[in-house]
C-alpha cells in the first residue's frame, strides 16, 4: 500500500514538475517536445503554452475573484503567433482580474415559447406574419386545442 501511494504521489511531483516558467518565444515554442507540459510565459501574466500529446496550444489562466480557477484556451501555437497570443491573454487576464468570467455563456434572454408564441400570432393578427398552416396545427396540437382557437382574439392577450 506505501508503495501505491509513493508512486501516485511521485507521478503528481512530477506532473507538478511540468509547469515550468520561461520567457517564450516562437522558436522556443515550435521546439516544445508534444506532451511535454505546461509552460508559462514571463512576460504575460496567466500565458501559458500546453504542450498536448498531438498538438501545442495558448491558453490563460487565472482566478476569478479570488474564488474559482478559469483556464481558457487561446489558440493552436500553429495558427497565431506569440505577439497575437500575448495580446489576447492580456485582454482575457483584464477580464478575469475584474471579476469576468470568460468561460460563461452569454446571458439569458428570458424570451419563453409562450411570449414567442404570443408575438408570432400577435403578427399575424396585425398582418406582418403569414400564418402557415402547418406550424399552427403543429402548436395547437402542442397545446391540445383547436387551430382556430390559436388565432382567436381572446388566447392572444
């Protein structure tokens, strides 16, 4: 059992061992042997080059009021350039330090089927929409009514 946990220890030492701070240029970077690590930028704050088993790539990591770690991935080292990468970084590291999450999707828009479902026959009560007869059959059977009652007055409100 010691022996176990000596070797799951050593193998996280040395993955820890990975991380390895430099000052990045691009012939260093194209001369990174693929799965070798992580490599941090000097220059840029949160830069860093992955060095995957098929590919190497940009990325940025920092942490969001102080409370969760974000890494977000840049690029492919084979598609942009150092300059572009460290300029992106930049820009995702001011986000972050402010509390931005980049990773976050963008925000709700709060729109339901039922209001879009209003709006549409509220359209084609004022004429700006054409009713098909297929989509209202097909919403009413949603609703489990009639098609007519769709484009009465009274279900609009």
């Amino acid at each position: 059992m010691k022996d176990s946990g000596r070797s799951v220890l050593g193998a996280v030492l040395e993955k820890e061992c990975r991380l390895v701070i430099r000052n990045l240029t691009e012939a260093r970077i194209r001369d990174l042997p693929l799965a070798s690590g992580i490599f941090r930028d000097e220059q840029v704050k949160g830069l860093m080059v992955i060095c995957h088993k098929t590919a190497r790539c940009y990325a940025v990591q920092g942490d969001v009021r102080h409370v969760r770690t974000v890494r977000v991935k840049i690029d492919r080292c084979d598609r942009i350039g150092l300059r572009e990468a460290r300029n992106r970084a930049k820009t995702l590291m001011s986000q972050i330090q402010s509390g931005v999450d980049p990773t976050e999707g963008p925000a709700e828009t709060g729109i339901t089927l039922a209001r879009a479902l209003k709006t549409y026959l509220r359209g084609i009560e004022a004429g700006r929409s054409n009713p098909s007869g297929a989509i209202v059959g097909r919403l009413a059977a949603v609703l489990g009514c009639h098609p007519s009652a769709l484009l009465d007055q009274g279900t609009v409100g």
